[in-house]
C-alpha cells in the first residue's frame, strides 16, 4: 500500500512541483525564525511557574500549523481539481488512466505537500517539547487533536469544492472560472470554530457524557478521525463521479445512519455524578420515549443544517434534476436513488423525524422539559404547543427545497450562490422583520416564517403550508414548460 502511495503520479507531480530548493529552504528557515525569536523573547520575560520556555515553543508550533497547513494548506486543497478545470487540463488528468484511489491520495496531499511539511516541522518541535511539559500525555494527545483539526480543514475545503464542481455544469467543458474562495473561508470558519468549541467543552471535565464516557480529548480525537474517514469518502465518491463511475447511495445512507447514532451518543442516558455525588450533570430521569425525544430532536437540528448547506452548494445538471424528478413523478424508484441528489434523503430522514417529534408531543408520550445537559431551556408553556413547530418545520423545509431548485435552474445570474444567498436573506430576514414592523410588533413573526424560536399555534403550518403550496406551483410552472421546450 505504501509503495502505491509514493508511486502516485499525481504526489509525484506536485512534489517536482512544490518541494522545489529554494521553496523548501525558505519555509523551514523561517519556520526556525519564528522559534528563535520566541526562544529569544522568552529568555527575556521572568520565568515563572506559568510562563515556562515549553509551553512557549508548543502554542507557537500550533500557530504555525494552523497558519500554514490549515489556512495556506486549505486554500490550495480548495483549489486541486477548480484550478485544473480553469487551466483547461482536468479532462485531460480525467483520461489519463488514475484510479479514483490514486486520484483522491494525490489531489488531498499533492497540493499541499509543502504546507504538511512546514507544518509537521513546526510539530516535532511540539512533541519535543511536550516532553518536557507538565502533562506529557496531554500535550501529546492536544498535539494529535490539532493535526487532526487542520487535516480536517483541508479535506473539507476540497470536498466542499467537489460538491460544487462535481455534475454541474461547471465541471467538464466549462468556459466559466470556478472561485473557491467561499469553500475555503466555509472550512477555515467552521474547523476553526469546532476547535474553540471543543477546546470550551473540555475546559469542564465530565459535563458531557457520550455514549456514557466522559466526553475528554481521547473521546474528541476519536471523533475526528472517524470525520475525517467520513470526509475521504466523499471525496473518493466524488472523484469517482468525475472519472465517469457509477455511484450508488450506500455511502451517503451510511454517513447518515452514522450521523443519527453518532449524536445519540450524547444523549445516552447514564448519569455522571460529581466526586462527592451531589450533582448529576445528566438528568437520570432520561428514559425511554423522552430519551427517544431529545435524540430525535437533536438529529433534527443537525439534519435540518445539513439539508440547507446541500441545497445552497450542491449543483448538479439541470438534466441529472429533470431525469430525477421524472423518475419519482412516474415511481420508478429505483431509477430516482440512482439520480437523486444528496438532499433528498436527508429531507427523507428529517421529515419522518419531524413526523415522529410531532406524534410524541401531541400525543402527551413525552414532555418537552430539557435536561441539565441542555441547561434547563424551558421554552413551553403548555406541553403540546411544540407539536405545531415540528410540523410547521416539514413545510419550511419543503418550501426552501423547491425555492432554491427553481432559483438554481431558473436564475440568469452566473453566481448561482448568489440569487440563493438573497432568497435566504429575503426569507429569513427581511420579511419576518417587515412583518414584525407592520404588525407593530402584536403577532409574532415567528408564527408565519421561523417556527423553530418558540413554541407556535396550529395556524403556522397552515402558512407555512401555502407558503410551500406557492413554491410548488412556481416550482411545476418552471419544469413543465422546460419539458414542453424541450
């Protein structure tokens, strides 16, 4: 395997490319720069019990990698397969006989061959150091957890990148240039705020329980492995498509079946007492229907976000759209999961997740009060009022879907990112504010357009109803008479 690896034409090629002398020379120069300078400033401050010369040398090591390897590293992985499509060579790398394999080693390593190696130097100063640290195995797994973060961040840069490129129309015989500056601030942003969020949580040890193990940074570094894996996949199945195979749904179902038991994880019902046993951090009284509740909850919300980021950012043809739409129209479904697009079976999982929320609370089967974990958010005055929002929320989601495919395939603009960017603004922003003004502030817009603030009335999902009865009709309008012109 590891001879394959260092025979990939595509690390080959960017090794000649990258790992020039001169490049190489001058990254780790100033990489020795930036210690001796710390080193220096160092020697100069009181060392006290605090401020110790190796705790100096690991967080200017993990600057560098974030700096380098993370930010530099993901902008060139954005940029693998979009600059091949700009330079008009990627049909030809298409046809030269790479493995999908091959080609997903050599496009997530190959362009940021320097940056790994700047960064990995600037980590074995880390582990030198953490050696002489207070908590040797703690640095050591922190250090793990950061390279973690920052291979995460490249990955997700060009698996962003690919979701855009891959089917559409920006792909092969592509006369537009493709600007992946929005998928790398989109995986700088968002690594770098999972890294601040984890390293908050871990400031409080034992407050989250996963799977009912303390939730510390073996548990943290565990996870983003099994991201990362999941993250590789993708970008092999992507690949794959570009290469002109078939896909199936089975990794994609996977991922999702992975998601929902992942994040049920946190809401396992095991209660961690402190020490002296006088505070339990997870409400023992979490069983059954109301374990199932906040689970399904919990996948809801990240379903929910799933669902929006694929509607913004996936593209394919509007051929590949059609050819599925008709399948599912005439029930040929075996046909509809070879063309459906990645949202449809999120959609699929979140609405039977908002089918099943709303038959547990209007049924009375489970109460809507948080546990400790979720800091006691009482949000219900009566117990079944929060049924309406779940419903009111399969309408939200239906209406959204059925605007952004008709904006995508019917907008003029050649930033398609755009025209959906100002319908989210318009509908999630601007009219529940206008709303909120002309109603002088006496109904809620919460009601009528953002049922997931607060608990709402059975009227909501009857808005929220028409409001996705109109995109359906806008929507069938549009595609109907692009069939009869066709």
């Amino acid at each position: 395997m590891l001879s394959n690896i260092f025979r990939n034409p595509e690390l080959k090629r960017n090794a000649w490319l990258e790992l020039k002398p001169n490049r190489v020379f001058a990254l780790l120069g100033l990489i020795t720069l930036a210690f001796i300078i710390t080193a220096t400033a160092m020697v100069k401050e009181d060392l006290s019990e605090y401020y110790k010369m190796a705790e100096f040398l690991m967080n200017t090591a993990l600057f560098i990698l974030y700096l380098i390897t993370g930010i530099w590293g993901s902008k060139n992985a954005a940029d693998a397969v979009a600059d091949e499509i700009n330079q008009k060579t990627w049909d030809r790398q298409r046809m030269s006989g790479q493995s999908p394999l091959t080609l997903t080693i050599g496009k997530i390593f190959g362009p940021t061959l320097l940056q790994w190696l700047g960064g990995l130097s600037a980590m074995l100063v880390y582990f030198c150091a953490a050696l002489a640290s207070e908590n040797v195995g703690q640095s050591i797994t922190n250090g793990l957890i950061y390279i973690a973060l920052v291979l995460l961040m490249n990955l997700s840069s060009l698996l962003f990148s690919l979701l855009t490129i891959t089917g559409s129309t920006q792909s092969a015989f592509s006369h537009a240039k493709i600007n992946t500056t929005l998928f790398f601030i989109l995986s700088v942003v968002g690594v770098g705020w999972l890294s601040f969020y984890l390293a908050l949580i871990g400031e409080e040890k034992g407050a989250i329980s996963w799977f009912g193990l303390i939730w510390n940074n073996l548990t943290i570094l565990i996870s983003l492995l099994i991201f990362i894996g999941w993250c590789f996949i993708g970008i092999h199945q992507n690949l794959r498509k570009e290469l002109q195979y078939r896909n199936t749904q089975k990794y994609w179902l996977a991922f999702l079946v992975f998601t929902g038991l992942y994040f049920y994880g946190f809401t396992w019902n095991m209660p961690i007492y402190t020490s002296d046993y006088s505070t339990s951090y997870i409400d023992p009284q979490l069983f059954g229907l109301n374990a199932v509740y906040y689970h399904l909850a919990l996948v809801c919300l990240v379903f929910f976000l799933l669902t929006q980021f694929l509607l913004i950012f996936e593209r394919p043809t509007q051929n590949d759209y059609t050819l599925f739409l008709q399948a599912l129209r005439k029930g040929q479904f075996k046909k509809t999961w070879q063309h459906a697009p990645l949202w449809f079976s999120v959609v699929l999982g979140l609405t039977l997740s908002l089918l099943l929320l709303f038959v547990l609370q209007i049924a009375g089967l489970a109460k809507h009060k948080l546990p400790l974990i979720f800091r006691e958010l009482e949000i219900l005055s009566f117990q079944h009022n929060f049924a309406w929002s779940y419903l009111a929320l399969i309408f939200l989601v239906l209406r959204d879907v059925l605007m952004t495919r008709t904006l995508l395939y019917r907008s003029k603009y050649k930033n398609k990112v755009l025209s959906l960017a100002l319908y989210y603004a318009l509908i999630y922003w601007a009219l529940p504010l206008l709303f909120m003004i002309g109603a002088d502030h006496r109904v809620t817009a919460e009601n009528y357009f953002l049922p997931f603030f607060e608990a709402v009335g059975w009227f909501s999902p009857v808005v929220l109803a028409g409001q996705a009865l109109a995109a359906w009709w806008l929507h069938w309008r549009y595609f109907t008479s692009q069939t009869r012109t066709s």
